[in-house]
C-alpha cells in the first residue's frame, strides 16, 4: 500500500464506489477532497501513488457503482475484502535532482515523448514566461482534454507539475488550474493530479527526472511504455514544465 493513503486506509470507515476497472487496476472513491480516490492495483501494475496492492489472484472486475468500504485496515468491494499489509513510500520530485538539469538530457527525453498537438502550445508558451496567470489559464484549458480514464491534458498537466517540483519552481499556478478537476476530468485522473500537486509521482517517471542532471544517456523506455499514451504525455510535460529553468535548451518548442 502506498503510504498516501495509508492514513485513508488505516483510519474510520468510510464508503465509497467502484467507478472504473482495468485488467489491472480498480479504482473507487474515497470521498476525501485531497486523495479522491484510491486504486486497488494488480503487482504488474503501474505502482500509482494512491495505489493498493493486490493480492495475484485477483477476483472478476466489480461493476462501476459497486459498494465499498474503506478503512480499519482494509477496502471491501462488494463480498470482496482485501486487508492493506506492508506499505511503499511513493517518489516524491522534491529533491529528486542532485544537480541542474542537463539541456542534452531534455533534449533527448523531448525527442523520444514526440511532438504533441496544437492545444499545448498555450501552457508551453506560459510555463516559458513563467507567467502565473497565463500558467492557469492554459493548464485549464487543458483538464479533461482527451479520451481515456487519464485524457492526455491531465498526464501533460502532471508531468508539468513534478517538473516544477523538481526544480522548485512555484506550482500555485499550476495547482490552481486543476483545483475543481474532480468536476472536468475523470475521478481516476483528477486524484493523480492530487497527488502530482504533492509532488507524488510514479516510478518510472521517478527514474527518468532523476536522470535529467546526469551524463548518462536517458532510458525513457519504462516510462513510454506506461499507459497507451500516459508515459509520453508525461515526459511531454515534463519538458514543458523545466523550459523556464533549462536556457540552453529550446526542447520544450519540440513538444
């Protein structure tokens, strides 16, 4: 269990409901406004920072609207009950760069995240300003934007944010924008963006900010492969989100 929501878990009773599934991953709320909703996740799953593991043998996939109950240790869905044993610290970007960032190394992650639509052009734009009333208004323009229980918007949002936490940029403006997501995006995406506000982020992307003051040559791999398009529309925000920060580099106009 991710310690995030440890607290969630281990805390009073609380109902809640099934409101999307995956082969790998279900996902039912939590009525808490700060972590939304919570994801009971397959051990080959994406390690989620509001992630439940599961045990392997995983029941069918309960319906959206299925009843659920969490708290004293355990979520219940339906006749189903898995009790939450052991716990994982989620990577923070806070403090994940030792060192600043290198311009060959965003250049290279911007090359394998690819070039994205015209519809960013307004956050890259602000993010490069650092303009805080721009910065909002394009990161709104941009929740929900896109099919999938996590739209392209949101993943490019999250990213832009863990980037600015890595570089201790401010994120209020960014925060702002997708301060009523739970009302404009789906409840899977809108807790991610919850927790990318905390600077709560993935493994994967975890490895490659890292990477980002490092000699070495990038492997985006891991973080591609997330998702059908997640991993790329995250890398895109993270390149969008260190142009005020990395001069040398135009990369961040790539995307």
């Amino acid at each position: 269990m991710s310690e995030a929501v440890a607290d969630l878990v281990h805390g009073p009773m609380r109902r809640g409901r099934v409101v999307a599934g995956t082969r790998l991953a279900l996902y039912v709320t939590t009525g808490d406004p700060g972590r939304p909703a919570v994801a009971l996740i397959h051990p080959d799953a994406v390690r989620v920072p509001n992630g439940i593991l599961l045990p392997r043998a995983a029941p069918p996939r309960p319906r959206p609207g299925t009843p659920a109950v969490i708290g004293a240790g355990r979520v219940t869905v339906g006749p189903w009950c898995v009790r939450a044993e052991g716990s994982w610290a989620p990577p923070r970007a806070q403090g994940l760069l030792t060192g600043p960032v290198r311009a060959d190394r965003c250049a290279e992650l911007a090359h394998a995240a690819g070039p994205g639509g015209p519809e960013l052009a307004g956050l890259r734009a602000a993010l490069r300003a650092d303009d805080p009333e721009r910065i909002v208004g394009a990161g709104r323009a941009l929740v929900g934007r896109g099919p999938g229980l996590t739209p392209s918007g949101d993943d490019v949002l999250c990213g832009a944010l863990l980037a600015r936490h890595a570089t201790g940029r401010p994120t209020g403006a960014l925060a702002a924008a997708v301060r009523d997501a739970e009302a404009r995006t789906p409840l899977v995406s809108a807790a991610l963006l919850r927790h990318a506000v905390r600077g709560e982020c993935i493994p994967q992307l975890a490895s490659v900010m890292a990477d980002l003051a490092s000699p070495s040559p990038l492997d985006v791999r891991p973080l591609l492969a997330v998702g059908h398009h997640s991993g790329a529309d995250l890398a895109r925000g993270v390149v969008m989100g260190l142009a005020s920060v990395v001069s040398t580099c135009d990369c961040a106009d790539r995307i």
